[in-house]
C-alpha cells in the first residue's frame, strides 16, 4: 500500500489482493438449477448496486458441494466480471449461492470496511481501471489476477464507515421507498384481480349463491369468498349474478372485447435519438425505451402519466406476459415501446394493472426480434366492464397510486443525491462533516 498523491493527507490506494481477507471466485462455473431452494445469485440480478429479486435456486443438498471454492457471508461484495462488468453489490443476511461471473470481496478487518468498499466499487476511480483491464472485443471481461491488481482508495479506517453510513443511509432510505411502492401496488392489484378476475363483489351479492348453484362445477361455485364486501354504492355498479359466455363465466352484463377499444395509442408522438445524438444531448429528462430507461435527454416529448408496452426488442416476458412500465413526468420515448393511455373510464393505472395479466405471446412475431405490431396489440382479447365500473375502480385505486408516485420521486432523489456524493466522498473531495449536512437537509 502506498500513500496517494491525489486523495487528503492520511489516506492511502491498496490493491484489491492486498485489501482482501477473501477473494472468492465462481466464473466459470454452472450449477444444476432447481425451481426452488437456495437463491442463486447471478449476474444479471446484481444491477445498479442491489440485487435484484434472484429467479434462479439450487437444491439446498447441493448448497455445501457448490460452494466449496468459499461460503460466502453477510456483507461480502458481489462484482461481476462480465455481461455486464462491474456491476457491484452487497449481500445480506440471507442464504444465498454465487453463480459463474461473480467474485465476492471481503475486506480484511480493519482495513476495508465492506460497506465503503461497494461504494468505492461503484466509483469512477475503480470503473475505469476495471474497464482498463478487461479484455475481449465482443463482451469485456476481467481476470481475477487483473481483479487483483485494482487499486482502492483507503482513508483512515473510521472515516471509511463514516463515509459508508452517508451513502448506506440514502441507500436505506431509497430501498423504504422501494418496500412501499412494492406494498402499494400490491394492495392495487390485489383490488383488481378481486373485481376484474375473481369477480368477488358479484359473488357476494346476496343472489350470487343462486346463480353459482345453477353452475355446479362452476368456478364461482367453487371459489372460497373472497374479501370483505365492498360499500353499498360501489356494490351496487355490479350485477348480482355470472353468466356463461364464449369466453367463460363472466358477470351479467360484461362482454368480451379487445385491447383496442380502451386505449389510445400515442406512438405518433415518438422519436427515437441515437446514442451519439443523446451523447449531445444530455439532460435532466428521462429517455425510455421498451424495458427501462437508456439515457436523460435536454428536452421531452411526453408530459403526463401513460403506459409503456413494449412493442419491439424487449416486449414479452418468460410467461407470455407483455413488459410494462408505468411512468409519469416529463419524458422522451424511442421507437421500441407502444405509448398508451386509456379510455372508456378506463385510468392510465386500471390499464397498468390489466396489462399485466394479459397473455401477448400469440399476438407477438418475429423470429429474430419479437415485435408487437399496433393491431396485433389492438386485438388482444379482455373482458370489458361497464364503463360507471371502470371509473368507480380508478378512482378506488388513484390515492395508492398517488402514494406509490410520491414514493418512487423521493427515491429518485435520494438516488441522485448519493450518485453526486459519492465521487465526492470515495476522493476525498467532500469531507464527511458537509456531506452529514446536506443529507440532513433532506426532507
């Protein structure tokens, strides 16, 4: 270790290999997958410096034998050494077992304080010297032996979690956030599959029992009640009994319909920007393709709250299901995501929460890259309510969404706020004392 020239008197750089109590590494290696089980972590799950919600599992016999090269504990760092490099995070205290294209960092007690060392991953002083020593010209990758020889910036041990609990503080405060908007648009859904799939408020109508009975085999007559009835001036907008129809038992009066009779398509208004030209154009605004969002942008097409299903490239999930976002604000849109709102009392949320559910893998083509066309998504089969139904639901649902909306805007800067400490802090540019100020005056 040596001392460093460009960091604050007292801090020194020290090899990732010199810093390291452990360096346990698992490329190369495939394990034999389960359906449940221990979580396998990925590297495509270790994303913006979380993992994500693992898919993956091995069999909990197999979790010793897998994970002979080093057990893995509670905050050790996950860095992934390709497709993609260098995305960073920090484990918990969950169960869990490492997959190819993953080495978990230790720091050695006293040294490297684990927390600091993701953030110090997660900085430009490190991303570039991981780039530098990667190799390959299709998808870049790091050796371990070039791992070894990044070079970490090491401010005295206590200013290091003093520095760590700055950022892990926002951190927590974003992944609350996370948590809520999760729960919210959890109860949302849990309403709509109440009214729109289950049918509840119309099995509960107090006839309900004799319309089932008519149906013996019918899933209505099968179903346990579901929940509580639902007030008298909402219960009165449905009928009091399910019909047989084409497409199975639905309430009196619903029909069968398509997805084009409840949205307006607003794809006109795209226009999709190069990488080099957003290169040119950076900016504050959000600029979405078919599954998230590519860059920020100096101006926006789009000011309002709408729907985004993707319509070529990333458009279909594993289970046929169509892949959605719903966004809201000032904000750009490419070419590769159908922009929707709703109609016929149908709100931009109603229209979230059906999309889905909705089974898009026959309605999708291409071999190569899967598209949705605008009348394939226009002749997507849904059972259509009556339109005083619909808007009664919107509004039942508008005030968690509100909530959910409030939540994922304080995240956003909370998200922000760290993003700018951080190169600020792991430099030594900002010292720990401003940066407790300006997170305390966060709302």
């Amino acid at each position: 270790m040596g001392e460093a020239s460009t960091f604050p008197n007292g801090w020194r750089v020290g090899t990732i290999e010199d810093s390291m109590s452990a360096i346990i590494d698992y490329r190369g290696k495939t394990p034999d997958k389960t359906s449940h089980g221990v979580p396998l972590i990925t590297a495509k799950v270790v994303k913006a410096g979380r993992i994500m919600e693992p898919d993956e599992f091995i069999a909990e016999s197999e979790y010793n034998a897998w994970m002979r090269r080093g057990m893995v504990h509670a905050g050790d760092v996950v860095v992934t050494t390709e497709a993609p490099l260098g995305e960073v995070a920090q484990l918990d205290n969950r169960k869990v077992a490492l997959a190819q294209r993953l080495i978990a960092l230790r720091g050695k007690p006293g040294v490297l304080d684990n927390t600091f060392l993701r953030f110090s991953m997660q900085s430009a002083f490190v991303q570039d010297q991981l780039r530098a020593r990667a190799s390959g010209t299709t998808v870049l990758g790091i050796r371990q032996s070039e791992l070894r020889l990044v070079e970490l910036p090491l401010p005295p041990f206590p200013e290091q979690r003093a520095i760590a609990g700055v950022l892990g503080a926002l951190d927590d405060r974003v992944e609350v956030n996370r948590k809520t908007a999760r729960v919210l648009e959890g109860i949302a859904r849990a309403v709509f599959t109440s009214w729109f799939v289950d049918f509840d408020p119309v099995r509960r109508h107090p006839h309900a029992r004799h319309a089932a009975a008519s149906h013996p085999g019918s899933a209505a007559a099968r179903r346990a009640p579901g929940p509580a009835p639902l007030p008298a001036d909402l219960a009165a907008l449905f009928p009091t009994r399910l019909v047989d129809s084409p497409i199975g038992e639905v309430p009196e009066g619903w029909r069968a319909s398509n997805l084009g009779e409840v949205i307006e398509i607003h794809d006109s208004k795209r226009i999709p920007l190069s990488s080099q030209e957003r290169a040119a154009r950076p900016g504050p605004f959000r600029y979405y393709g078919a599954a998230g969002i590519v860059d920020h942008v100096d101006a926006y097409l789009f000011d309002g709250t709408y729907l985004l299903l993707g319509e070529d490239g990333s458009v279909v999930d594993d289970a046929g299901r169509p892949v959605v976002q719903y966004v809201w604000g000032q904000f750009w849109v490419n070419n590769h995501a159908h922009v929707l709102t709703g109609t016929r009392g149908f709100s931009i949320e109603h229209l979230y929460l059906l999309a889905q559910g909705l089974n898009v893998k026959p309605f999708v083509t291409g071999a190569v890259q899967p598209k949705i066309s605008q009348g394939n998504l226009k002749a997507i089969p849904i059972v259509l309510a009556p339109e005083p139904v619909n808007v009664a639901f919107g509004k039942v649902i508008a005030p968690l969404f509100a909530r959910l909306k409030v939540a994922h805007d304080q995240s956003a800067t909370l998200a922000a706020l760290r993003d700018a400490l951080l190169p600020k802090l792991i430099s030594g540019e900002l010292r720990i004392a401003d940066a407790e100020k300006i997170v305390g005056a966060m709302p």
